[in-house]
C-alpha cells in the first residue's frame, strides 16, 4: 500500500510511541536467553537499581544505575581525561558504587575501523576478554566510547548469529580460562546520564539558561545497531536519539536545531590520525559553521571520544581560511559536571580543550581565571615535589563558581 | 581511473587494472563473499542513493556506497577489484549509510574488504597506511589506540598552538587528573595490567590477527613478534 505524504507528515506531527511487537529486528534479549539456555554463553545480569527506558522500535532497555565496570575510552583518557574524569566525578556525587578496572584493553576497534588490520574473531575475543574480566568483579560493563559500544553491539549480533565464530571465540577464553560472558544489556554512559538527568538537575549550582546549545549525535551510538538506541517520544518527537538533548533540556539550556544534524563529524578513524585533510574539512564545513550560520551557539555538546575530538581540534586550521569558526565543544558529562559545580580545570579539565572555551565560561559567570590560578597552584606543587598529583580529594568536592 | 560520467558502464565494468588476472580478481571477490559476515551486510540494491546522501566521503571524494552494494550484488568481478583498490580507504566507517532501506551495510563491505586487501597484501593499501604502522604497534602492544605523548606539534601543527603548550606541560598536567588509572601516565591511555596484555597478545596470536599484520608490514610483524613472545614465555 502506498503511503501519502499527507500520512507521513500527519504520523511525524506528534511524538511517535512505537509498538515492540512490530519491531523489524530480532530482539537480542531473546537471542541471549536462548543462547543461556542452551549453555553457550554466561549471560551477566543488571544487579540492583536499574531504569528502563524505550529503544528505537518500542523495546526497553535496562540502565544501570550503580555497581558499574568503567570501560574507558582509548580517546578520552589519553586526550580528553576530564571527559572521562567528569563521569566518574558524577557517580561519586550520589556515591554510587563503580568500579575504574585495570583489566581492561581497549575494544581496538577505533584501529578496526581505521586499519582492518585485525579480524572477526580476533575482535570478538577483545570484548569478551573485557566483559569476561568485567563479569568476575561482578560489576556491569558501563561503555564510555561511542566506537566501543557500536562495535560491541555489532560483535553481538555475529555471535548470536553465528556459531562458528562462538566456537572460535571460545577456544580463545579457554586458554585464558574465561567464560563467553555477554551482558544483558551493552549499555553506553550516555544512556546513565539521561537516566539520572533529573537528579543532576536537583543538584544543580550553575544556571545555565543563557546558554543555546546545539547536540551532535555520535554515529557509533546511534547508526550502529540502531535499534538499541535511547529513543523518547517527548524528545524530537521519538524521531532521534534522546540522550544529550534530554540532558541539555533538563539543565535549562536551550537546545537548536541546525540542518546537518544526522552528519558525522568527519573523524573517520584513519584520517583523524595520518588524513586529516578530510576531517578538517568535514567538521568544519558540515558542522561547525553550518550550527555557526544557522544558530550561532554558545557551545556545542556531543557524546563520544572522536566527536569532541574532531569538532574541537579541527577549529583552528580553518581560521586561516577566514571560515566561521569559534564554538567550544564539550561532552554531556562534562557540561553536567560543571553545571554541579565540578572545577573547571581539576575535574572537566578545560585545558585539555583547544577551541576557545573562555566566552563560554564568562557567559555562564564564572571566573575562569580564579580557577585557572587555583589550577596553576596544584602544578607548581606538582613541579616542585611538594604533591604527586590531584586525587579525588582534591576533586570531589562542588564548589559555588558563580557569585 | 575515477569513475565519470563518461566512463560509468552500467553492465559489468571493463578491466582497468590488467596487472591483476581475472582469476585472480575473482578469488578475492569470493573471499569477500565467503566471510562469514558478508551475507549480514547485502541484501541488494534499490539503488535509491539514500546511502550516498548520507555519506560524508561522498561529498569529498569520488566515492559511492551506492556502487559498492551495486558491485558486490551483481558480482562484478572487475568493478570489485576497482572498489579494492582505489576507493575502500575514503571511507569514514560511521555507518551512516546503514540508514539503507535494504538493510545493506555497505561500511561493513568495505570493512571485509580492507580485510581482504591487507592479507593479500595489496600494495594500495600498504600505501594507504603508511604512517600509521606506530599506532597499530601502540595498540596491539600496550592495549590502547593513543596515549598523551602522541600529541606532538610535528604531527598535529594543524591543531595550533595548543599541542605545544600541551606538549610541553605533558607531564604535570597528567598528574592532574584525579583518576587513579590514567595519573601520571604518558606513554599509554590508562594503566593496563601485565596479565590482560598477556591476554591480549594471546587473543592475537590465536585469531590469525598476526598473519594480517606480516603482509600489511614485516618489520613491524617481527617487532611485535619479539616483545610479545618474549612476555609470553616469560609468564
């Protein structure tokens, strides 16, 4: 049967509620079940609170709130760690218990997708070494990187699908003595931050109503396995990924809407690192100055490694080329953090950011500079011997940055 | 040859590249064909475009998403072996272009298909990756893609000022983080154990992942080889 154009605008003027039982794709939960049953995988369950909240064809899916395995993103802890370092602050304002292992490799697939120089199976068996390592602390795996969550998801489906590559993955753990272990859920921490968006917001000591934003969906979240996206009928209508924007909108800030929404950033894996022609020129032609043109934001907020990464250091070439450029970037869990009061450089770490953040703060009325000097203290302390380094006690504690 | 619209042969495509003998075209195709994934990723070809308007290396390079499903649906020997060895580098792997009404995923053809090209070791993609042999070594070494000390003005002047500065205030600035696994650390992401990169080296050796890597670059392969055995056999 054909449908009108008046059907389609008609069914996209309200939010849309999707019906799970017309979903188009398996559901993985029943795949695992199976699975389990038949003795071929462990399957690691959610333990204690947990959320529920629709994906992209109506299914739920179960957040965790607590008792989490940090999986840390190759990207944010050795170029942007106040990403990384904003997340787990976050927890440890609501003392929620989370484990930050050492037994844990990167998923590789930022050099999958870059080189093809592995396989298959070889990186079937890097996450399920991870979540098997995750599985004997008994903590559920919480997925910090886009890449690592998307490849993971995709690994999932050949696994469930495929019994050979089970098998092959499976003489691999033996030799380590590991389980085939796959969790319930593979869950990225941006779908954390969407479920405890209103706490963060009860504790919030930066307004930030002055603030428009605008959010760029990370690819590996959301095209990767779409159904296992967070999708919200209140949020765009149940038409794009809910998360950061449900954040953002929680924070008071103002969110607008720019028409190169859906495209990447220009990462692309290999050229970020040895073709950055490319990536310049795609973020910035794309998406820094079509968001500059169209809504001229104060800031803009995406929720992956590469996206910060790309949107943030790509800025600076093209001023050489008179190009409209000069909008910060940031993830959700920082612009969380600091709207809680985290320290700008002791815990967001702005200095790791090089697109002039300084407007963005003075517009919120903080006094970077105060912060800054304070920063610069640790250092010299730091320098001079007199401390190793900064540690959560130095950290954890919110502070008033506006007057 | 790029394709143009002069040259664009909608049957099967002329051969270009006569270095390779169509023999030898086809039993890269079908190793293509044969991986276990190849069958999750094509299902055919409206040829709708949709992929194409949703893909940022169509809009900077001459590249199609669309050709590729187009190609490997009709088993076009010729134009495969064209996709292998001129296109499968532009493309940006956000899977952008699974939004196919098809269910193709035509980022994960090109996945299989750098795979193939680098275990027949293509000289295209040796081309390709040139450069970038240190962080395939980071990354199977020490168990993560980058690490601080990487971010050096000689690689990265297009990123300003700000990678000097960084560089050098590298190592108090790392001391400033308040994460107990990545304090202090410059040479790698966050502190991996010895006996998870044990793991790792052996998840690398058993997955056939080091044959990939002898073809793609020897020398790199006996660097690898070396450590990793000499960690093994010292465990």
């Amino acid at each position: 049967m054909t449908t009108t154009v008046e059907q389609i605008l008609e069914r996209k003027s309200h939010p849309v509620v999707r019906d799970a039982s017309a979903a188009p794709t398996d559901d993985m939960h029943e795949c695992l079940l199976e699975l389990e049953a038949k003795g071929e995988i462990v399957l690691q369950r959610i333990k204690g609170d947990y959320v529920e909240f629709p994906t992209k064809y109506g299914r739920k899916k179960k957040i965790p709130i607590e008792h989490t395995w940090h999986h840390k993103s190759c990207g944010h802890c050795g170029h942007i760690p106040g990403y990384a370092s904003s997340i787990l602050w976050l927890h440890r304002q609501f003392n929620l218990d989370y484990h930050d292992p050492t037994d844990q490799t990167s998923c590789t697939g930022w050099n999958y997708y870059a080189s093809a120089a592995s396989n298959a199976v070889g990186q079937a068996a890097v996450m399920s070494r991870n979540f098997a390592a995750a599985y004997e602390t008994g903590y559920f795996p919480l997925i910090h990187c886009g890449t690592s969550f998307g490849h993971y998801k995709e690994i999932r489906e050949q696994l469930v699908h495929h019994k050979e590559l089970r098998d092959e993955v499976r003489r691999i753990l033996d030799k380590m003595g590991k389980p085939l272990v796959i969790p319930e859920e593979i869950v990225h921490y941006s779908e954390w931050v969407y479920a405890m968006r209103e706490r963060f917001k009860e504790r919030q000591l930066v307004d930030m109503s002055m603030i428009t934003a605008t959010v760029h969906p990370a690819c590996h979240y959301y095209k990767i396995v779409a159904e296992d996206a967070i999708y919200d009928p209140e949020i765009y209508g149940g038409q794009r990924t809910a998360v950061v924007t449900a954040l953002l909108e929680s924070l008071g800030i103002n969110v607008a809407d720019y028409s190169t929404w859906f495209d990447c950033c220009g990462f692309g894996f290999r050229h970020v690192l040895v073709q950055r022609d490319f990536t310049r020129s795609f973020a910035v032609l794309r998406k820094i100055e079509t968001m500059k043109n169209e809504v001229n934001p104060d800031l803009t907020v995406t929720h992956d490694t590469g996206c910060v990464t790309t949107l943030d250091k790509s800025q600076f070439a093209a001023k050489a080329h008179d190009r409209k450029v000069g909008i910060p970037v940031l993830s959700d869990a920082q612009v969380a953090a600091l709207a809680m009061g985290a320290h700008p450089f002791r815990v967001v770490q702005f200095h790791w950011h090089s697109t002039d953040w300084r407007p963005f703060l003075e517009k919120l009325g903080i006094d970077w500079q105060k912060y800054w000097d304070e920063f610069q203290g640790d250092l010299e302390l730091i320098r001079s011997g007199q401390k190793s380094g900064i540690t959560w006690e130095d950290a954890d504690k919110p502070i008033q940055l506006t007057a | 040859m790029p394709t143009t619209q002069e040259n664009w042969n909608p049957g099967k495509a002329a051969n270009r590249h006569p270095e390779a003998t169509y023999e030898e075209k086809e039993r890269l195709f079908l190793e293509v064909k044969n991986d276990v994934r190849y069958h999750d990723f094509l299902y055919g070809c409206y040829e709708c475009g949709i992929c194409v308007s949703a893909c940022p290396s169509a809009r900077f390079y001459d590249f199609s998403p669309r050709v590729i499903a187009q190609a490997m649906a009709r088993e076009d020997v010729e134009r495969i072996y064209d996709i292998l060895t001129e296109d499968i580098w532009n493309c940006a792997q956000c899977f952008s272009c699974v939004r196919c009404p098809r269910q193709n995923n035509p980022g994960g053809l090109i996945t299989i298909l750098r795979e193939v090209s680098l275990k027949n070791g293509l000289q295209e993609s040796k081309d390709a990756l040139q450069g970038y042999s240190r962080v395939i070594y980071k990354v199977m070494l020490k168990g993560n893609q980058v690490s601080p000390d990487m971010l050096q003005p000689d690689f990265f002047p297009d990123w300003g000022p700000w990678v000097q500065n960084f560089s050098q205030n590298m190592h108090v600035w790392r001391k400033a983080i308040p994460m107990d696994s990545i304090r202090g650390l410059t040479d790698v992401a966050w502190r991996v154990e010895r006996k998870t990169l044990l793991e790792l080296y052996t998840i690398w050796f058993e997955s056939g992942n080091m044959d990939i890597i002898k073809e793609l670059d020897e020398s790199l392969y006996d660097l690898l080889v070396e450590v990793m055995q000499e960690e093994l056999e010292d465990a």
